[in-house]
C-alpha cells in the first residue's frame, strides 16, 4: 500500500499558498529516523520545519539536504496553486484526484495523510472523502501530527521549495547560491537557486511519460515530462500572472543532461 503525505506553504504577501503532496510506495519512516538521529535530532520529538531560518545552523541544514535525498530517490510528487484565502480541503482533494489518475497508481490502495489543519472536517468534506474511499480505496487521517506521522515533513520541504522556485518565476526573489567549482563541471560557481532547487527534484513530479524520441519535434527542447495532468493543479481564480509563471515553473520538466 502506497501512502500520501499532504503539508502546505502559505505565501499571502505573494499571493498563493501552496499545498505539496509526496506519495512514496514504501515505508520512509525508518529513513527519516536515520536522518534525524545522524544530525542530532530527537527522533518523534524534534520537528523540521523548512520555514525555520537554516543560515549557520549546519544541522538543520544537513537534516533538509538529507531529506531532500529521500525525496529524489524514494517519492512522486505534485502540488497545487491556490490564491491564499482559497479552501485548502478542496484544493487538496483536487489535487489528489490527479495525482490517483495517474496509470502507476490506478486500481490500488492507499493511505493518505494530512497535516494539523489542512483539512478540517466539516459535512461536505466527509461526502467527498467518503466518495475518494470507495472510488479509490483510500485510508484517510486527517489533522496528523509531523512528528509521529513523519513524512508529512517531506511534503512539508516540498511545498517550501515549489513555494521559493515559483516565487523566482515570478520575478519576486532573485538569490544565488554559491556551489563552488569543479574542473569537470561545467556550472558555474555561483546559480540561480530556483534552478538548483528544480534539479533536485525535476525527476519526481508525477508526470505523463515524454514523447518517444521518434516523435520529437525539432524545434522542441526534448525530452520533456508533462506533468499538468496528474502532478499540477492551478486554482482557476488566481491572478492571471500566478498561474501563467506556475504554469511556466512546473508544467513540464526538462529530464535531459543539464551537464
């Protein structure tokens, strides 16, 4: 059984809020444990948060790299816009519902989890779920504690980072990050850190598959992933500019050599 994991970044003064999903097929907890005790952390105690301030704090900081490692190697994805006072239920489910159509997933159980909050449990929420369980054989728990449900911290680091790499789409922040130089790398030393943020995670939007290499067109960058069927959803009330760089930001993903 293959679980969800739901967490949200909220971003009013920018004029969206984020909410991030992260599936995985197999039990991370034990990789999140081993993470947190290598840094130092309190396994079910201590919490990460990627909102928190991570300048000179090395530990956190190394907690966040790791747990971006189990994102890349263990995790799908997705993540939906909305405008900041939008119902974050229904924004979830919408989401959910495209991330369940993808093939990989149809036809099979699963877990789903959400955060404190996320998810309040009012009549029309409960007729909606209750419709997700018996279409798609879904377990949901509502209001989870991070700590003790742990891979909502996962969703919790996607949705900051979607939230920092639509921010720089949209012309709000323009940072660099200096990742030194390597003689065999062709990068330079300092890049633009919406950009490093998409390479570490490029590969696990939920997406349909790219075009065979027979049917590329030329002037095309190939290959490309579309991931708006099943790993984006874009709340149709937002600001035309939003949607336009959410589209531009995450609607397809480049997997070719960036080298």
């Amino acid at each position: 059984m293959g679980t969800f994991f739901f967490d949200d970044s909220k971003h009013p003064s920018s004029g969206f809020h984020i909410v991030a999903s992260v599936y995985s097929e197999k039990d991370v907890s034990n990789k999140i444990k081993e993470k947190f005790i290598e840094v130092g952390y309190r396994y079910g105690v201590d919490e990460f948060k990627s909102g928190r301030h991570m300048k000179n704090n090395q530990k956190l900081s190394c907690l966040r790299d790791s747990l971006m490692d189990i994102i890349s190697y263990n995790c799908k994805i997705g993540v939906a816009i909305s405008k900041p006072d939008e119902n974050m239920s229904k924004i979830s489910l919408a989401l959910l519902r495209k991330m369940l159509a993808h093939p990989s997933l149809m036809g099979r159980p699963h877990q789903v989890y959400f955060d404190q909050g996320l998810f309040p449990r009012n009549q029309s929420i409960r007729e909606e779920t209750s419709l997700l369980v018996t279409e798609c054989q879904l377990n949901f728990q509502f209001s989870c504690d991070s700590r003790e449900v742990c891979g909502i911290q996962l969703a919790d680091l996607t949705a900051h980072t979607c939230a920092i790499m639509l921010k720089e789409a949209m012309g709000l922040t323009s940072k660099k990050v200096n990742i030194g130089k390597d003689e065999n790398q062709s990068w330079p030393e300092e890049i633009e850190i919406g950009f490093l943020l998409w390479t570490g995670i490029r590969y696990n939007f939920f997406s349909a598959a790219p075009p065979h290499p027979d049917d590329w067109q030329a002037d095309e960058i190939q290959p490309m992933a579309d991931v708006t069927p099943y790993g984006l959803y874009i709340d149709e009330a937002l600001a035309d500019e939003i949607k336009d760089a959410a589209l531009a930001r995450f609607g397809k993903m480049y997997l070719g050599c960036i080298h």
